[in-house]
C-alpha cells in the first residue's frame, strides 16, 4: 500500500488536502493530510495528520508532550517543521512514503527527506519552483511586493512575527485561482492562518547529495503558467539549474488549472499522485548537449555590417550616409546572469540588426539585465538609457525610432504604451508576453502591456504571433489584442501559422522567412524607409 504524506502550502492546513486524500483512500492508499506547528488547530503533541493517524499520534503524546510544548513555547521556523515531518515519517508504518510538497510546503518536504531518504519513495512537487540549497522559502514567492516587505521584516521581529493571509480577493498575488469553486475559494479565505515568518525567512539547508538520488515529480499547473513545453524550452537555454530536471528518475504531469488543484480538481490530482508513485509521467527531452536554439543559424541570410559596441549596446550600422532611423531590438528572458554567449552575440538578434541595416536603418540590439523575474525594473532601466544613447548618436535621427520587443521582453513595451513619446514611430512584437503569467508575481506592477495599450493612441503596433507558441504567452496575446480592439488601438497582426516561439531559428522555413520581412518592411515602413512590395515565394 502506498503511504502519502500532504504538505500544504503557506496560511493553510491538513484541511486543504482532504478531498485528495478521501480519493487516495479510496484507491487503497495511505494519505496523511498535514497541518504543521502554527498552522491551524494544534495537538500538544506535534503534527495534526488528518483523520488517519489521529490515534496514533495520541499513543506517542506521553513520550512526545515534553519535546513538542517547549517547541511551542518559541515561534514556528522552517526546522521546527521539518522536524515535525520527521517525526511524523518514523511513526508510521509504511516502510517508505511519497512526500507530497505544495508551494511553501516542498521546503519542508526536502528537509525532512534529507534526513530520512531511506524512508522516501518519492519527492512531489505541486506547483512550486526547486528551492536552492541556502535560500529561504520567501524566495519562491511569486510577488514581489510580499517578497521585499518579507526581507524588510526578518531582521526586525527576531524569529518571530507572523505574514497575515491574503485578504479577500487576493489570493491570486500567490498564485491562479483558476477552477476554485466559489464555496472552495470562501473556504480557503476563511480558514487561511497567519503564516510565521521564520518559516518564510529561515534558510533551507539541504546538500545537493542528501535528495539527488530521490525519484522526483513535478506537477505543474498550467492555468498559473508553467507547462511541461515551457520547461522544456528553458532547459534548452542551458541553466545549469533546469538542465539537472533531464533524468530518468524525474518525470513530470500537467494540470489545467490553476496554483490550488486540491482545491480546484481534486479527483484529477489524486489520479496524478497516485501514477506518480508507480512512477510515470513524462521525461523531459531536452538534452544539455544539444545546440541550444537559440545559436542556431538567423533564418535569413543576411551579409555582416558593420558593427559597433558601446556599452550594453551593438550598433548595426548602415553602409553609408545618415542620419538613418534605428530600431532597437530588445531581447527576451529571464536570461541567466552567466549565460554565455549573450544575446547581442546570438545569431538570432545579431541576425535582426545586420537585417536592419541592410536595409538603411540602424540595428541597435541590447543587452538588459532581465536574469530573474524580480529584474523588469533593472531591465526597463536598461532599455530607457539604451534609448537615449542610441537617439544621442550622430548617425542615427532621433525623431525616427522604433521599439522591437520579444518574448518575456515583451513586458518591457508597457511603459512606451502606455505614454509614447514623438519619436517613437513604432513598437514591433514576436511571440511576445503581454501580460504578466500568474505564477510571475508582478500582476501589480507596471508591466502589463495588455491594460498600457489602451492610451497608446494611434502608435503603430507590428504584432508577430507564433501558431504554435506556448499556451500562457497565446493567453497574453489574445488579452492584449482583445484591449486593442476595444480601444481602436493601430495594431498590424502578422500570423506564423506553423511556426513556434523563437521560429527564427527553429523553423526555416519560406514561412518564417517571409515573416519576418514583412514583419521588417512594415517597421521600417513606419520609419519612413519604404522598400517597395515583399518579394514573391
């Protein structure tokens, strides 16, 4: 019989569990639904498990009512759960569990396996990133606003203190709500507890050696933005981080919808957990020593111009003459901190600005500082002085510019949205995020292009859509579109209807390459640099 123990995640208890542990019961399973210290109803004795186990843990009361009352005497901290796991680990009689950790709850998960690995069958991940070694769960808290006021407040409360739960209406700050019926959702929000903070601020600590060898699953759900094709384009950028996920012994599941499926799709969850414990799932096929796609070959053929490096700008310079219009060409991301080559050297954006000068304007590609999500404002900085030293140049018109955006860049066209300034001919667009994912924390900031487009007036907007893009950045898309519509917004669609996310590279195809021109002429177009018609196939 496979035994289960359920984490919960942040503010909420063993209750949230106890759909999916009835359908694991009923499949013949063992399921320990957790509330851990300071959570919710206590016993003295240590962790409430649930219905099952109840008994048992009142049988150990005697020997464990000294241990657990001084434990309650101090605040909650991210040891005293793991401790807790232990515990509930080496009272049961199964001969190996499934840890099953969701969002904050995996921290504890981890600690507690690293300790009894023996013990373990197998490590869940639901809807939760992979803590680092040394960081503190807060870092995996997707708003960034409750992540800078956590850091603020661990040095003042002393270990103690406690982060209130999300209001009413505010759940999705932590995550999607998606498919959380109305009475789940007002269940959530009434028995939410106040989470202690140095279960949030105490660092994990876990050498890599201690789970490396523990079969893993994740279980992503794709309603709060992440996907199995998603991940799988990530590891192809090479992080040394998501290149660990390709092993046999890690496999993966989806779920459409959103960061709460034991609230949202119990029976579904339940089915996931149980063929993950008889070890199915999907094998990420990425391969680290594949040539990533992104320094595969630009799909036109376009000849070397002349290039120039100022700072974290390249400028493709036109052969002659001038002042010339410029498009600056800004990249997508997250991008890792050391990752080498960087994208003004990849032949994908390299290939963009030679393209552009080729045909009379200057090619302006930057390198931003987009390396985690947490880094939209250090990049919209980056891109505002881009700017300016790219008008400030003498072979460039200043008047005449346009913005070219891709990917997870494609926040970054917010701002020139939502108030464009004269020059500002044009903003271009591929395969762009246009709203921020849920699981990316930043559904309050600045960066929603999708809302900054409605006062973006009468300025030109060359949108570039892959048909088989991933389903979450497609949902921006049509978002930002719908806005546009609505408000009368000059937004030129170009469709790449096989063509997938990054096709520049990935598909050389005569699709992508008349896409791409099209996609170039009317830019350039909007510049003043008009080329005449598209050549025919």
């Amino acid at each position: 019989m496979t035994a289960f123990v359920l984490v919960p995640g942040a503010h909420t208890g063993g209750w949230i569990w106890e759909e999916v542990a009835d359908r694991l019961r009923e499949s013949g399973a063992e399921a320990r639904p957790v509330t851990l210290a300071g959570m919710g109803e206590r016993r003295h004795d240590g962790v409430v498990a649930g219905r099952e186990g109840q008994e048992a843990q009142e049988n150990q009361r005697d020997q464990k009512g000294q241990e657990a009352a001084e434990a309650l005497e101090s605040p909650a901290t991210l040891e005293t759960h793991i401790r807790e796991l232990v515990r509930l680990i080496d009272e049961m009689d199964a001969p190996e569990v499934v840890l099953v950790g969701h969002c904050y709850g995996v921290h504890p998960v981890l600690g507690a396996a690293a300790r009894r690995p023996e013990r373990v069958a197998r490590i869940v991940y639901v809807d939760t990133g992979v803590p680092q070694d040394g960081a503190p769960a807060l870092e995996l808290i997707p708003d960034q606003v409750v992540r800078d006021g956590l850091r603020r407040r661990a040095g003042e409360a002393g270990g103690g203190g406690q982060l209130s739960p999300p209001a009413p209406g505010e759940w999705q700050r932590w995550g999607s709500v998606t498919g959380i019926p109305a009475d789940a959702l007002d269940r959530l929000t009434g028995l939410a507890a106040p989470q202690p903070l140095g279960t949030l601020t105490q660092p994990l600590r876990v050498p890599g050696e201690a789970v490396a060898g523990l079969p893993t699953t994740g279980v992503l759900c794709t309603a709060n933005g992440s996907s199995i094709a998603l991940i799988e384009s990530l590891v192809r950028m090479g992080d040394p981080r998501l290149t660990a996920l390709v092993h046999p012994r890690i496999g993966f599941f989806e779920l459409g919808t959103g960061h709460w499926p034991m609230l949202s799709a119990p029976g579904e969850l339940a089915a996931v957990l149980l063929r993950a414990a008889a070890d199915e799932g999907h094998r990420l096929s990425a391969q680290a020593d594949e040539q990533p796609d992104f320094l595969r070959p630009f799909a036109l053929d376009v000849p070397e111009q002349r290039r120039e490096r100022v700072g974290r700008v390249d400028l493709h310079l036109p052969a002659s003459g001038g002042p010339h219009p410029a498009v600056v060409f800004v990249h997508g991301g997250p991008v890792p901190a050391d990752q080498r080559p960087t994208p003004r050297d990849w032949p994908f954006y390299a290939g963009y600005g030679r393209y552009a000068a080729s045909l009379g304007a200057v090619g302006a590609v930057l390198d931003h500082r987009l390396h985690d999500l947490a880094d939209y404002e250090r990049a919209a900085e980056d891109l505002a002085d881009a700017v300016r030293l790219v008008r400030a140049d003498p072979r460039v018109d200043g008047d005449r510019v346009a913005l070219w955006f891709f990917s997870g860049g494609g926040l970054l066209s917010a701002d020139w949205l939502a108030a464009p300034p004269p020059w500002l001919r044009c903003v271009a667009a591929n395969y762009p995020v246009l709203a921020p994912l849920p699981n990316w924390g930043l559904t309050r900031s600045r960066f929603r292009p999708a809302a900054a487009v409605r006062t973006a007036g009468r300025l030109p907007v060359v949108l570039t859509r892959a048909g088989l893009d991933f389903a979450e950045i497609t949902a921006t898309i049509e978002e930002f579109l719908t806005a546009a519509e609505d408000c009368e917004a000059a937004v030129e669609v170009i469709d790449v209807p096989d063509g997938h996310h990054g096709f520049e590279t990935i598909d050389h195809t005569e699709q992508t390459r008349r896409a791409v021109e099209r996609a170039m002429r009317s830019v350039l177009g909007h510049l003043g640099q008009h080329l005449g018609p598209l050549r025919e196939s």
